[in-house]
C-alpha cells in the first residue's frame, strides 16, 4: 500500500470495444466495476461515476479500498469524487488505529461520535470542510488536483 500521505486515488481504466462498437471500461482493481459508453469521453465519464459507487460500497460494506495500480499502455484514469477519496483516507486511518479510532477522532476534533461516524460513513452527509478538518486533525493534508496527462 502507498504511503496514505501521498496517495493520489487515480484508477487505471481500460476501454475495449464490444460487438455493438460500443466502449467498455473495467478497472483491473475494482473487478466488480463494469460499464460502457458510446465513446471515449461517454465511457470515461461512466467509469469515473460507477468507480465512485464501487468505492462508496465497499467502504459501506467495510471491505478494502485498493491503492490504484500502476497504468499500463493505453489506460485510461478515472478518480473517485473528492469526498470518496477523503473518506477513505479516513477509513485507513481508522482501520489503523483499531478499537476506539472514533472516539480518539471525536477527541481531536472536539465532536461526537455521531459527528465523526457521519465522516466515516459514504453516505454520511458531511460536508466537505468537515472532512478536510477531520484529514487535518490525523495529519493529512486535502489536495484537491485536476490532471492532465498524455496517453501512454
């Protein structure tokens, strides 16, 4: 696993026609991830939503969230929402520190439990500047970026 500090949660995708000339896009670390689309930017935009479900699931259902793999030639990258991607830097932290990670986060941040569950949990409800707080009061640091960057 990355250094949590430093994890950018960019996902290859990999984009293959079907029969039907369509696009579809999986993800060789999400196998439970499928969808498609009527071309690149569809298909891209498909995967980048089913990915950000997939990460919500699994963060439900308390199952690991892989670090992303690397790119292999003619990948394509797909991140989950910003919120997603807090959450689950939050949920290793918690997952870390064992028994009590809530209450020891509540104490950091000066809230409740509900507070910090509503944090923890893909539905929650937080807002972003909570989860930014909660990220800064375990040391981590937000960094929201937008990258560009040429095919392989």
């Amino acid at each position: 696993m990355q250094d949590v500090n430093s994890i950018v949660f960019a996902y290859p995708i990999s984009l293959e026609p079907d029969e039907d000339g369509r696009l579809v896009a999986t993800s060789v670390d999400f196998p439970e991830l499928a969808t498609d689309g009527a071309d690149i930017g569809e298909a891209l935009a498909n995967a980048t939503d089913a990915l950000d479900l997939v990460i919500r699931e699994r963060l439900r259902r308390g199952e690991a969230v892989p670090d992303p793999s690397q790119r292999q030639s003619g990948d394509f990258c797909a991140c989950p929402e910003h919120v997603t991607a807090y959450r689950v830097a939050l949920s290793r932290w918690a997952q870390s520190r064992g028994r009590g990670a809530q209450r020891e986060l509540a104490q950091l941040l000066n809230k409740g439990e509900t507070h910090v569950r509503r944090l923890l949990s893909p539905e929650g409800g937080a807002t972003m500047k909570s989860l930014v707080q909660a990220l800064a009061a375990i040391g981590l640091r937000a960094e929201p970026t937008v990258a560009v960057m040429p095919r392989s």
